[in-house]
C-alpha cells in the first residue's frame, strides 16, 4: 500500500487538519543512509513536516527544509515537492559521534549559532531569479517546536505539529488556522467561533503519545481524536521517495572528470564507486562501464589505460 497524506477542514471552514503516516517510501529514503537512531528520528520528523507543508503551496515547485549547526550533526535537510516526491539527508561530522540522549539542541546548536531554512523554490524559476528563502535562529527542542516558531513569527501562521520517527515510520499531525475565513459583518462571533474551534482541536491533538502517531494508521488516529467532529474530507495524496540520481548522471559525471582521471581510480581501487551525496545510493562502474564511457564517436570502445580500439 503506497503512502499518503489526508487533509481535513473544521465544519466551520477555520482548522485546517492534515496527517500521515509514511512507511514505504520512508525505509526507501533510508535503504543506503547509515545514520544513528536519534538522527534518524530528527530526519523523519522532518521529512514528515515537509510533505505536511508542501501539501499547500500554491506553485509547482518545492519546499526545502533545513537544520545547520556546529555540533556532531552538520546538516539535516529534506525537499519535497508540490506533488509530493521527497528526499531527505543528515549528515555527521567526521569522527563525530552522538551522546546519549542527545536532543536536537545537543546534535545541531551547542553554541546558539545554528539556523534553520526554509526555501520555496519555484519548478519554472527562470535564470537569475532567487528562490524564496527564510533564515531564522534554530530555536525549540524538537523539529515541532523550530517549526511552529517559524510559521508563527515569519508567516504569521498559527500552526501546530505532532511528530514522531524511528527506522520503520515517520509520521505528522499538522493543525493550522485557516487565514481570512471572517467577513466583516460577522467578523466578531465568527472570530470567537473559530478560537473555540482552534482550541477544541489542539486540546483533542495534544493528548497524543509520540507511539502512537508513529504506530498508528492515519484513519484510526483520526477516528480516534476527532470521533465526535463532522470534519470536511479531501482527496487523498500520494507520498513518495524520489532522489533524482542516476546512473545516467553519474556516468555523465565521470566522463566530465575525464578518462586520465578515472583510469587513475581503475588502476588503484579497481572500479569506480560513487554514492549519491544526498540519498547514499551507491553506484559501481567496473573497467568495461568505464570504457563504454569513453566510446570514439564510432561507436568503437577504448579499453582504459590503452589507445588500442576494440
């Protein structure tokens, strides 16, 4: 069963809701990334606030989410986009190793100068043209908190977030206030209306338990919190893995260093490994693969390290 993301709206159009539960294309994301459990939850809350937010962009395109300090993790950063293909990376400092119990603070911002980003970045952005992006102080405890700090204070945007991870799942409860829905003639009973339904719905998501967003599927949890609401239901959407790495575009990487250089790697390691720098997909070209790449314009193959054709 594929992945995917459902969104609710409060009967009185003021509470967007919006959960998932991703499996499938969580384990692919980290088939080929070895990374220490505690990262590997940062990652997938992460990943699963991404593909919350990039649920409701307006553009073709993609939202980048990013954590950067100076502690043992580097960097953490996931894309999604506005169909909702993601890709997600950590990565530690050489030699570095994490305490136990590490929290984000300790794994990204020891020293208070870590930042998160946010990047929206439009599919037809023409030559030249600059993505959206938004840089602010790595504040809260939790992946939730750093968002919610940012949705709040740079998109004026009540919002709240329940997320949990671990190696088989990555899951997300995302509540947020629809902008605008009051009309002038109603603004003040409708403004009370939509706080009281705000709270009835952070009140029902904030007694859920990190096990159970991340244990259980997204119908039953929201059965299970909204049981007595008529919640408006949306279409579906599906959710899944995609790094655009290739061996096509590895290949076209090699031939770009040259063939004396990727001889030198054949003579000394005996093939050409190369893993891809965000997803860790590994890719081998052995002495025939690299030949091939460097085939004359007849057609005919050079074996490496000779001028002799074949």
């Amino acid at each position: 069963m594929s992945d995917v993301l459902k969104k609710y709206l409060t009967a009185d159009r003021s509470t967007r809701i919006q959960a998932l539960r991703l499996t499938q294309s969580w384990q692919t994301g980290l088939a080929h990334q070895d990374l220490p459990p505690a990262l590997v939850g940062l990652l997938g809350e992460l990943t699963a606030a991404s593909a919350l937010l990039a649920s409701n962009i307006k553009f073709d395109g993609s939202v980048v989410l990013q954590l950067q300090g100076n502690g043992p993790v580097r960097l953490i950063m996931v894309e999604c986009t506005s169909a909702l293909d993601l890709r997600a990376t950590a990565h530690l400092r050489e030699g570095a190793t994490l305490p136990p119990g590490a929290g984000l603070q300790d794994m990204l911002n020891p020293d208070d100068q870590g930042r998160f980003t946010v990047m929206l970045d439009p599919s037809g952005r023409q030559a030249g043209a600059t993505a959206y992006q938004g840089i602010v102080p790595l504040e809260g405890d939790t992946v939730a908190a750093v968002l919610e700090h940012y949705m709040k204070h740079s998109e004026q945007l009540d919002t709240r977030l329940w997320l949990a991870a671990d190696g088989h799942a990555c899951a997300g409860l995302l509540l947020q206030r629809m902008p605008g829905e009051s009309t002038p003639a109603g603004a003040a009973e409708q403004t009370g209306d939509s706080n009281e339904t705000w709270a009835h719905c952070t009140t029902l998501a904030d007694t859920l338990k990190r096990e159970e967003l991340r244990t259980t599927d997204t119908d039953t949890l929201i059965r299970r919190l909204f049981w007595e609401d008529d919640l408006l239901v949306f279409p579906e959407q599906a959710v899944r893995w995609h790094c655009p790495c290739s061996r096509e575009r590895v290949a076209g990487m090699l031939r770009t260093l040259g063939r004396p250089e990727v001889d030198s790697i054949l003579a000394e390691q005996g093939h050409v490994h190369i893993a891809c720098n965000f997803c860790g997909q590994p890719y081998d070209f052995d002495a025939v693969d690299c030949a091939a790449l460097f085939a004359d314009d007849s057609g005919s193959l050079q074996a490496p390290g000779s001028d002799s054709l074949h």
